[in-house]
C-alpha cells in the first residue's frame, strides 16, 4: 500500500512538471509583438533584453531544481529529517550563500544599465545631439522640435506633432519629457526604459536607434479613464528624410 502511495505522487510530481512544460509555449507571446522589449532596437534595450534572458534562464534552473528536490522528498518514504550538519549546510548555502550572490549579480547588470542609458560623455553629444520635448496631456502626446530655420519667415515656427514623434536613426536623441495634468509614463518599450512625465518637471531621456522604422510606444502609469488609449507611435527616420518631414511640420503649423 505503501508503495502505491509513492508511485501515485510520483506520477503526480511528473504530470507537475509536465504541465509546466505544456504550458511554456504560451510565454512565446512575451518574446514577439510591437510592444516587446525581447526584440531591441537600440543598445538600451538589447542590455534590457539581456538581462531578462539571464534572469528567466536562472529562474528556470532554481526552479528544476526545487522540483528535481520535491520529487526526491516524494519518493523517500519513510520520510527522514536531515542531520544538524545537513540542515546547516542547506541554511547557509541555500538560504545565505545563493541569494546574496544572485543580488549581488542583479546590481552589478542592473549598473550596467544605468551606463547604457546614459553613457559616460552623453551630455557632452548635446551639440550633435538631435532634441525634441514631449509634452503629456490627458490623454495624448504632444512633440515640439527644434524651429525651422529654412527661410526668415519659418524661424519661430515650431513644428509639432500628435501621438507621433519623429526622431533620426543612428544619431543620439535628447527628450525633454514633459506633462501638463497628471502623473504620465513615456515608454517605447523597443527602444528605451520607460520614464515618467511629471507636472512641473522636465526629466530627460536619451535615445539611440538602430535603424529606421516605426515603433510603438504606451503611456505605462495609470492617468485617468483614457489611460489605456493614450498611445504613440515613434518614427525613425534616416536624417535627412527627417529634415524634408520637419519641413512639412512646419508649413502646415504655419
């Protein structure tokens, strides 16, 4: 009887790990999508994306062996308590050793992420860099550029643009971000981290995209009813397609 009692459970550990399996396809859709940051467009996502490769391959392996350790106690029967020394050893290496080190290595890579959002030197780039300011309202975004400088009548027209944000590709951009009502969050989870827009504060955000396209982009902190409509769309343009669309802005803000 005893034995049937073990072999059921094992059946059961085995059909756990089973569904487990079964059910990791699903995580397939995390991976792909406009609003993934599991395929980077930029070095600040490509570290972001780096580190959750890290962090879910580690969970996985803690995990088979917490399950590999489950099973074993099923199969023991009848169950034996470890001895002081074995129950020492498990405190000091499962319960102190292996957290400090796992946060101890989060920090270092989380560090590195800092470096990439903002590089040593960056604010030094400001003169070549391109500088645009988004503005959050409920519920849309606003960006203003540089004024068009083409002729004497454009030089204080300031182009703006509506829940699209134009931006050159491989050069550093500079975002003033900004609100006007409520607490919002700028994130283009392809390109960078997300960052909040606060009423009376200016924070800045540096980008650095791979190549030209088009990425989508969320308001990522709760603002109110409309706060799951509040999109944008960021466009990467070669440079000078950038300038002929600034252009544009400009002659229809006129």
């Amino acid at each position: 009887m005893t034995g049937k009692r073990t072999a059921e459970r094992t059946r059961a550990g085995v059909r756990a790990v089973a569904l487990c399996g079964a059910l990791a396809p699903c995580l397939a859709g995390c991976v792909a999508g406009p609003l993934s940051a599991l395929e980077p467009a930029s070095s600040v996502t490509r570290s972001v994306a780096s580190l959750w490769w890290i962090m879910a391959s580690g969970t996985g392996l803690i995990l088979l062996l917490m399950v590999g350790l489950a099973m074993l106690a099923i199969r023991r029967n009848p169950p034996r308590a470890p001895g002081h020394r074995g129950v020492r050893l498990l405190l000091l290496f499962g319960g102190i050793a292996l957290p400090v080190t796992v946060i101890a290595a989060l920090l270092a890579y989380t560090l590195r992420l800092e470096q990439a959002q903002w590089p040593p030197g960056a604010q030094a780039e400001a003169s070549r860099a391109f500088h645009v300011d988004v503005i959050a309202h409920q519920w849309w975004w606003e960006a203003r550029y540089p004024a068009a400088t083409s002729d004497a009548d454009a030089a204080a027209v300031v182009p703006r643009s509506i829940n699209v944000l134009y931006v050159p590709a491989g050069v550093p951009v500079h975002v003033r971000i900004m609100a006007t009502d409520v607490i919002h969050a700028f994130w283009a989870p392809r390109i960078a981290g997300k960052l909040d827009a606060v009423p009376g504060r200016v924070n800045q955000l540096r980008l650095e995209i791979d190549e030209p396209g088009e990425y989508a982009g969320v308001c990522a902190e709760y603002c109110g009813e409309g706060h799951a409509g509040m999109r944008f769309t960021l466009i990467a343009h070669p440079p000078d397609v950038l300038r002929e669309r600034l252009a544009e802005l400009a002659g229809e803000a006129r």
